[in-house]
C-alpha cells in the first residue's frame, strides 16, 4: 500500500521533499555510495464500500443511528454483484493500496475501529497504542474523515454525525503519523453528492502529511483528478466511489485506470532519467588558493 512518496524512504528525506523541493539521493555511478530516490506521483486507490452484504455507493453524512430521526439514507447505487466481483476488476487492473469500508447503522469500520480510538469525542491515544502493539504500526491505516467547523477540519466520528476534538492539521499529522503506516481522509463535506472536490482540505494533506494519505470526496470528473494532483503536489493519493460508471457514475473507470497508468509511467520516467545521469563533481574555488 506505499504511496509514491513516502512509503519508499525514510520520513526525513520525504519531509524534505515536501518542503518544496525534490531530493534525490541517488547511487553513484562507481558503486561506492547508496542511497534511495524520493519521486512523487499520484496513485488512484481503489475501493469498496459495503452496506448490510452489498456493495453500495452512499452518502455517508446520511448515515445515521436509526431511521426515526427524519433523514433518509441517501443510496448513489446498490449491486446485486459479489464484493469478489469488482475485487477481481482491481486485480486484472494491476491496482494495489485499495480499502474495503464495511457500512453499518451502527458503528462502522475501516483497517480499524474509529470508535475504538476515539470515545466521547475525544482521541484515545492508549486505546492506539493498544491497536499499534496488536497489529503493528505498518499494518494500520488511520480514518481521519473530517468536516469543516469554525475554519478548521475537525474528525467526526459515529457515522460522521459528531465532531471530536481533533483537529486535522500540522501538529495532528506529524503526531499521528508515529501510529500509523498511511491516512484515509474523507472530505465528508462533500463526499458522495459529485458535486467537486475540498480543495483547500487535498493542500492541507499534502502539504503536511508526513506519512502517505489517500483523499476521498467529491470527485467527478478527470479535471477533479488533475486538481487533486496539483493542490496535494502530486503527494496526495485519491479514491473514486460514486462518480465510477462501475457504481453507476458518469466517470469511466478506464478512464482512471488509464490516467492512473500515466501517472505511474511518469514516475518510472523521471527515475530512469534521474538514474542515467552521469555524476557530478563539484569543484569550489577556495579563497588565496589557486
């Protein structure tokens, strides 16, 4: 599941790239000196969403804690295909890093219980350690879904109907980031409804996020995919639900898959370029020397 950036070097060298510029760390020609390339592309992560045994498209702001309280759930599309099905679509596509999201009435989960960490609107921090020792850091993915309140995202939590405490910024990624392998974030603003994605909130993660973060939301068209590209600075991974002609969108999946490809053969480009350079030797003029 390692994203393009970060999963493949060590974080200081990744943070360094994310301060705005490109590092390269690369062999030397003669053998003597190792080292590893940082090179950024976005991916396209793949998902299924599943809701009481079928694979369902939904817009999760409408999920509630029963169906008495005058929202009705908002269902984009429902299958009567296996889960298996599109599973295998992925495989023969070649894409890896998905997520499978089991949506329930009551509490729902991702790689992990969100409940469990966060109680009463608050982050549990021995709850995940806890899961970290359970499962291993590399083996976690943290939900961090989050709404815009008072000028900030702040993470929801019980089927995204209450805000916690936590904040998704600077000082939450870097800190997170020690518990966990990659961030899934939903822009839950404007997840589901295909209507743009939550620009600002895709320039926040990539910009800040120290460990790979796949952004989900609002996508529904190839320009969405472009716009993520260039706000998250080709650091942010992104999935598509609804829009996909496969959960009955609009938005061909081939399509995606093709511009998913082009992304990964741009990243394979500029490492061979990068790799076959000859050397450099940097000569510097010493003062009173000659």
């Amino acid at each position: 599941m390692a994203s393009r950036c970060a999963a493949r070097v060590p974080s200081p060298l990744c943070a360094a790239a994310r301060s705005g510029s490109l590092v390269s760390v690369r062999p030397a020609r003669s053998g003597v000196a190792r080292g590893l390339a940082v090179v950024c592309a976005v991916s396209f992560r793949p998902c299924i969403d599943i809701h009481k045994g079928k694979v369902k498209q939904i817009v999760g702001s409408t999920l509630r804690d029963s169906s008495n309280d005058g929202t009705a759930l908002v269902t984009n599309f429902e299958s009567d295909k296996p889960p298996a099905e599109f599973a295998n679509i992925y495989k023969e596509d070649e894409l890896i890093g998905g997520h499978i999201l089991l949506v329930k009435q009551l509490p729902w989960k991702h790689y992990m219980h969100i409940l469990y960490v966060f109680s009463e609107g608050k982050m549990n921090i021995e709850r995940l350690k806890q899961l970290v020792d359970l499962v291993g850091k590399h083996r976690l993915v943290l939900d961090l879904s989050c709404r815009k309140k008072d000028g900030r995202y702040a993470v929801v939590t019980d089927r995204w109907q209450k805000f916690s405490n936590v904040f998704v910024d600077e000082s939450t990624l870097k800190h997170l980031a020690a518990y966990a392998d990659e961030f899934l974030v939903h822009g839950v603003d404007v997840e589901g409804k295909r209507l743009g994605i939550d620009e600002e909130l895709v320039e926040l993660l990539g910009r800040y996020s120290p460990i790979p973060v796949t952004y989900a939301g609002g996508v529904s068209t190839m320009d969405d995919l472009e716009r993520i590209k260039r706000a998250g600075k080709s650091r942010v991974d992104v999935t598509v639900g609804s829009a996909l002609d496969i959960f009955g969108g609009d938005l061909p999946y081939k399509d995606v898959v093709l511009w998913h490809k082009e992304q990964d053969m741009t990243r394979q480009v500029h490492d061979s370029r990068r790799n076959n350079r000859p050397a450099m030797v940097m000569i510097l003029a010493v003062p009173g020397r000659e």
